[in-house]
C-alpha cells in the first residue's frame, strides 16, 4: 500500500495482480486497474498535482510500467524496459520495487538479481544502473533532496548512491539477515532499515553510523516507514503485529 496526492490518495497491489487506487478524503474508489499475473509487486505515487499516475514494478516482465487513473479505470502511459544481460541472467531480474524522486525527475527500480536502475522521467530514458548488489533489491527510497538513493537487499546490505553521477557513496552492513525495507526521515538527516533478523536500525546520513537497534519484534519486519511530519515510525512484521514508535 502506498499513499500520494499529499495524503490524498493510495493505492495497493496484491497478488491478484490488481491495483486498486481510493481517494481518503471521502474514502470513495478512485480507479481499478487489471494488470497480467505476475506483473505488479509494488507501486509509487508519481509526485504530480493535475493527474494521479503510478508506477509500478513489473515482476516476470522485467519492466516497470506507468499508469495513469481517469474515469475509474487505469490507461497505460509507458513501460520502461530494463537494459539486458547476459542470457542466463534475462529471466531472473524480475521488478520487486519502485520508487519516484520527491521532486519527480527520478524513477527507480530495484530487481530479484539486484539490478538497481534509473530512470530520467522526463524522457523516459535509463540514466543508470547501480552498481553493488547481487541478490533481490526489496525496497528503494530517494533522500528528499532527490539527489540519493537507498536500497534495501537480501545481501544484508544498505546502499547509498549518488544518483546523477550513478556512483556507490557507501554500503551500511550490521543486520543480521536480508534488508527487506527503508525508509529516510523527511528531514533527511537520518534513515531506518528493518530485516528478517527481526530488528529495525536507525542509521544517522552525516555520519553514516548505525544509531539505534529496535528489537520489539519476534519476527521478521517486512516494511518501516517514517510519519510524513517525522515524528514516528512506523513497522510491521510477520508477528502479526504493527509497531510505532516515537521519534525525536
């Protein structure tokens, strides 16, 4: 589930390969869209005011595929095609996430072999893939000033990257098992990650150091996610609970 529009809208997706939006101001259905199986694993609101658009990540197509929501229904804008590899690696990248820049001239994706790509938006042109991971890339968020991004893996990695020069900045080890979300404060001085480990971290962006440990969970933490005003964060894991936490 995403949330965009500023708080406006969200959206989900499922394994029923549906992506359903609603408006929550009035909570009334905003658009069902009905995608192929195995083509939408998780979504992002494009950061636009005069139309509601997401991306979403394309699983086995290997693309990432833009949507755009009118009359309660979704119209196809684009598919963006991942750069190919080798022959033996094609069948295995397999789209798991995607994220839009806040300022909207950035779209990412992250693959199931690690590929990290991105996107110019304006021309609908790969600007880079990123280079470090080798195992599937879960979850992908720009820092709020749109010039980095970081990367969630099951290599147990955090990566931080420059995004218009395409450069590795630095890669933040500590858990214990994969990274399977991430999310920057708004400020953007600071990032929490969360594993199979069961723990989240909360790491500082100046000094590139792990800060804080969570440990509240029992099992593995499948997202966090950070309130829009910064105040709390937010966890869920697959011990059936939903964790929040003050943050100051």
């Amino acid at each position: 589930v995403v949330v965009g529009g500023g708080g406006r809208y969200a959206a989900s997706s499922a394994l029923d390969s549906v992506i359903r939006m609603w408006n929550l101001e009035d909570n009334s259905e905003v658009a069902i869209i009905e995608t192929e199986p195995s083509e939408t694993w998780a979504l992002s609101f494009a950061p636009v005011d005069d139309q509601i658009v997401v991306a979403a990540a394309g699983g086995s197509t290997n693309k990432v595929k833009l949507w755009k929501a009118e009359d309660q229904k979704g119209t196809a804008l684009t598919e963006l095609d991942l750069p190919a590899g080798e022959e033996s690696f094609k069948k295995e990248r397999f789209v798991l996430s995607v994220a839009y820049s806040p300022d909207g001239k950035w779209l990412a994706s992250g693959s199931m072999d690690g590929t990290v790509a991105v996107w110019d938006t304006a021309s609908c042109k790969l600007l880079h893939t990123l280079p470090g991971h080798f195992k599937p890339v879960r979850s992908l968020t720009f820092t709020p000033d749109s010039k980095m991004l970081l990367t969630a893996c099951d290599d147990m990695h955090t990566h931080l990257y420059d995004v218009q020069g395409g450069s590795l900045i630095e890669a933040f080890s500590g858990h214990e098992s994969w990274v399977l979300g991430v999310s920057v404060h708004p400020d953007g001085t600071a990032f929490a990650t969360c594993s199979s480990d069961a723990k989240v971290k909360l790491w500082d962006l100046q000094s590139r150091a792990c800060v804080q440990t969570l440990a509240e969970h029992s099992d593995q933490v499948w997202d966090v996610a950070f309130r829009e005003d910064g105040t709390r964060l937010a966890t869920v894991s697959d011990d059936k609970s939903v964790a929040l936490f003050d943050y100051v």
